[in-house]
C-alpha cells in the first residue's frame, strides 16, 4: 500500500515539528517534505491535524489466553487502534501464565493472527507470579518477551527480588515492578484520606507503594538491573525516584491518564469504575505526578488498561474488581487535562507516549524516512462525550464516562496500512 499523508503538522519524536507531506510506501516512510506530488496512491488529508508517531502502551492487560470474557487479543488490539496506539505489551496474568516460551508463542501467534496493532508480551518474573520460583529468564527472552512482572503480585521478599534482578541482569531483561507492601495496602480498596474516612471504605496508605518502591529501588542499586516502576500515584514515589535518578539508578517509571487527572474525590459516590490499583489519589500527588513528567523522573504514560466485564464491576466497592479500561480514552485524556490546559505541549505527549515508551522497551519510533510508518493522526481540537458503550474494548469500565473531552484519533496507521480511521457517519449531530 502507497500513501500521502497530506499538509499536517508533523511532530517526529526528534525535536521536529513542520507542516508537511509524508510518502509511505509499502510500510516504509519515503519522504518528507512539502507538496510532495506521486500519483496512483491513498491521499489523506490532515490539514488542520497533528500527524505523531504512533503510540506505544507499556502496560497492556490483554487477557487472553483465560480471561476472554474480558478481553481478547483483537478486541484489545481494536480498542488500542482506536486509541492511537501502533504497539501495546501483554501482561502475563492471564491463565495459563506468561511464564514459559509456550505460552509466549501462544500469545505471539494469536497476535499475528488476529492482532490489529502489534503486541510485545511481558513475561512473568516467577512462576504463576506466585512470588515463589524464579522463571526460566533466557527461555523467555529467547521466545520473544521485551520485560520481565509479576504485574499486581509484588514479590514481598526481599531476597527473591534481589536474586530475580541479578538473573534479570545477567539476561539484560527490564524488570517492570508493581509496588506496594500488602502488609501496608492490607484489605484497602482506595486512597487512605479524608474520602475514605468520609464514606466509610479502607484505605490504602501511599506508604504501601513508598516502602516497596525505596527497597526495589535499594535492590536495583545493587544488581544493576535496569528497573521499570510502574503506575506511579504518589508525591513520595516521584521523590524517590528522583533521587534514584540523581544517583545513577537505572530506573524508569509511568504514570497512568487517570492518576494524572483525577483525584480520590471521584470515588465519593461509589462508582466502581474510578477503582483501580494504584487507587486515585490527591491533587497534591496529581501536581506532583505532573512536575515529575516535566522535569523527567517520570517517563511514560502508560494506560494500565484493566478491562473486566460488568458483573466484576456491579458489586460493592469493597468487592469490585480492580481496573480501568483506558485505551481509548487516553489520548483525549492526556490533551484535555494536561496539553490544552498548558500544561505540557504536544512535543512532550509524543515523548511520553511514543518515544520514551519505545526506548525503554528496546524498539524503534519517530516519523524519519527509512523508518517503519507507525502513526496516528490527531485532531487535538475536536470535542466529544466519553460513550463507553462504542469502546472497541469489552471493557466498559471507564470513570470517563459521560465525560466532554477534547481531542480525537482521526487514523492509526502500522506499518503503513490503515488500521483505525474514525467512522463520522455514524456520529449524531449535538445541537
């Protein structure tokens, strides 16, 4: 397939933002330039929209094999097309899982199958993330994994962690680690304040992911594993990982859309939705989340895409399942809160959800002649209500719901074909 796209503004991933024409052919970015004129080729016009290098998710629940009612790997792939995502991970909880190279071709060969964006796995540090047997690390990287979690299942000792990160080491694998101490954490079901006190639900105190985060963090030091701390939530957490910074730790973190934007307040009225692990916080962890994106503690945003079918979530709070659906919603999420705000611009969403993304997990990204064409078109302008009931994604569970947002993928494009454009026949028209 050859393709234009044409007169959009083009942000690279490199410093670069011009108006310009982009020339793909057969996958592969040709030119870049002004007024590029080929015949026999799809035009697409994007006067008026920001042409980026397509997302990258660090932190993809996909749930199948096991969980299929949940999610598959083509809804799940759908829904992050839809989302602007070219590549998500696959997060080994699944059943059987990710623990073996069988289960890491499985995976592989579903993806290339059905997959409608491409799929890296994330294979498990112990066996059936059990916290207990270490799993065979060269067997899995040799099967094709990008990073090593236990996901939600933090290896509460010390001395098992330590010898996963040596191991992890000597494979030159990422370790990407779920922080919280369950000691600390116990039966709580969202952040330990003011709201949980006020409505009368457990809470989690941000010591749970503090005292976990400085030991992996201690433990990192000393192996020289290169260390991935997921969903960061707290003030404390981005102290630490600063600090870890400043001291030569190889360690890299994300953030997820909603703890950037929404504080534990949106629990108030029990809706099942806004819980999830680690629980929305404070606006003082929200202004210190952003400060860290700013100034480079924090890498990424990664969505932490949870989806779970409606009965996991019509239940109390206390029993609700953990989780948010959040693939579709991320972009428009990040642009209303944080970029149309002034917060950051739209050079710096493209460096936390595309390039530092993809560097951290070893892969190329960017918009240059020579590279893959993986790109979304967006229409940072436009305004629409959060309808969880057109998410691609099974799960419907979003707190965006209902939610006016501004900013739309237009395209998502991999490897130079078309793998999401937005559908505006079926829009209705709001008066």
């Amino acid at each position: 397939m050859r393709m234009i796209i044409k007169d959009g503004t083009v942000i690279d991933g490199f410093g670069s933002e011009v108006k310009a024409d982009i020339l793909i052919d057969y996958g592969i970015i040709k030119a870049i330039d002004k007024n590029i004129q080929v015949s026999d080729v799809i035009v697409i016009d994007a006067t008026g929209k920001y042409v980026l290098p397509g997302f990258v998710d660090m932190h993809t629940h996909l749930r199948q094999p096991g969980f299929e009612e949940k999610e598959t790997i083509k809804t799940g792939t759908e829904a992050a097309a839809a989302g602007g995502y070219t590549t998500v991970t696959c997060m080994p909880n699944t059943n059987p899982t990710i623990d073996n190279e069988i289960v890491v071709e499985y995976v592989k060969s579903i993806a290339q199958r059905e997959g409608v964006v491409k799929v890296l796995p994330i294979g498990a540090m112990t066996k059936g993330m059990k916290g207990e047997e270490i799993t065979e690390m060269a067997k899995l990287k040799k099967a094709g994994v990008v990073a090593l979690s236990d996901d939600g299942f933090p290896i509460m000792s010390a001395g098992l962690m330590k010898r996963i990160m040596t191991y992890g080491k000597m494979h030159d694998l990422l370790m990407i680690t779920h922080c919280e101490d369950k000691t600390l954490s116990g039966e709580g079901v969202m952040n330990s304040g003011v709201i949980s006190t006020m409505i009368g639900l457990k809470g989690i105190p941000r010591e749970a992911e503090e005292v976990m985060l400085a030991r992996n963090i201690i433990l990192a030091k000393a192996t020289g594993v290169r260390l991935h701390i997921a969903h960061v939530s707290t003030k404390g957490s981005v102290e630490l990982i600063r600090e870890a910074k400043e001291k030569g730790v190889k360690i890299t973190a994300e953030v997820t859309p909603h703890n950037l934007t929404l504080t534990d307040e949106a629990v108030y009225n029990y809706d099942t939705n806004t819980k999830a692990y680690p629980p929305l916080r404070t606006r003082e962890d929200i202004e210190a989340l952003i400060e860290g994106l700013k100034d480079g503690t924090i890498d990424a945003i990664a969505t932490d895409h949870a989806p779970h079918t409606k009965d996991d979530k019509k239940v109390p709070y206390d029993i609700a399942a953990f989780g948010i659906s959040g693939l579709e919603t991320a972009f428009s999420v990040i642009n209303t809160f944080l970029v149309q705000k002034g917060r950051i611009n739209m050079k710096d969403l493209v460096k936390y959800m595309s390039i530092n993304p993809a560097n951290i997990l070893g892969i190329s990204s960017g918009i240059k002649v020579g590279k893959t064409a993986d790109i979304v078109i967006v229409n940072p302008y436009e305004e629409y209500v959060v309808d969880k009931d057109k998410f691609k994604s099974k799960g419907k569970n979003t707190p965006f719901n209902g939610m006016r947002l501004k900013g739309v993928v237009e395209y998502t494009i991999v490897e130079g074909e078309i793998k999401y454009k937005k559908d505006r026949k079926k829009e209705k028209i709001e008066v």
